[in-house]
C-alpha cells in the first residue's frame, strides 16, 4: 500500500519554528542584502564598461574593491539573516544590520569619491571598515554562543 504525501508547509526546505517565521525586520534585511547584490552587479558592470575609459586605473582599482565589497556583504547579510532563523539567536540579525550599514558607509564613500571627486569622503571609508569587521565578528559571537547553547541543551536532554 503507497501513501500519498500531503504537503501541510509551503516551507518545507526551510525548517523554521512556527516563532521564527520571516518578520518585517527579517524581511526588509532580506531585501536591502538582494538590493546590495543587485546594486554591485550594476556597479561592476558601470565600471567595467562606462568608468574604463573616464577614469584612472588606480581609481578603477578603488571602484573594483567597493563593488568586492559590496557583494561580500551582501551575500553576507543574507546568510546572516538564515541564520538568526536557522540557529535562533538575534546576534546573526544584528551582525546584518552592521553589515549593511558598513556598506553603505565604506562602497558607497568609494563610489561618491570615484564620482564626485570630493576628497573628504575618504575619511567616511575606514568608518566602514572598522563596522564590517565588528558585524563579522558579532557573526562569531553569535556562532560561538549557538553552539554553546545547543551543546547545554543537547546535555540536558541526555
């Protein structure tokens, strides 16, 4: 006899407890990370082909490693927003939240400096740096204390 499989969650790869279900906050992370993805395509398409001829190679150098960036982070807010979801611990989300605003801070002064030429903005740049080193590094924290915590749920279970 063959049972039919009745399919009872629309999220059946995701395995979320009904509590952690995708907020709003979770939701517009998830957005602002794709949007980050979507924008450095464009960007590394824009000066690959538009930029090459306008400015200066050291320059093109510079708008190459805001684009890196940019899509570092970017793939980066999204894993760490699966994450809070996955592991349930709120540090992941806050580490997301740093990387976006990091990237804002350190692609975006690069890309204004490229555009605009207004030196200042390069002192806007270490700003963000120092942010997406603290977001990984809140990411570790959060791992590390998951791992902690489900190793002292697992014991007391056993």
């Amino acid at each position: 006899r063959v049972r039919k499989a009745s399919i009872k969650n629309t999220n059946a790869c995701f395995h979320y407890p009904q509590a952690a279900m995708p907020t709003m906050k979770v939701r517009t992370l998830l957005i602002c990370g794709a949007l980050l993805l979507l924008i450095g395509v464009a960007a590394g398409a824009f000066g690959a082909h538009a930029l090459r001829n306008i400015v200066p190679a050291p320059l093109l150098g510079t708008w190459n490693t805001a684009v890196l960036y940019q899509l570092v982070h970017g793939l980066g807010i999204l894993i760490a927003v699966q994450l809070s979801l996955t592991l349930q611990h709120g540090l992941f989300r806050v580490a997301a939240w740093v990387m976006l605003v990091a990237t804002l801070l350190f692609s975006g002064s690069l890309y204004l400096l490229i555009l605009t030429g207004v030196r200042w903005l390069a002192f806007v740049t270490p700003f963000g740096g120092v942010l997406f080193l603290t977001a990984w590094l809140l990411v570790i924290m959060a791992a590390w204390s998951a791992q902690k915590t489900r190793h002292t749920q697992t014991d007391k279970n056993t």
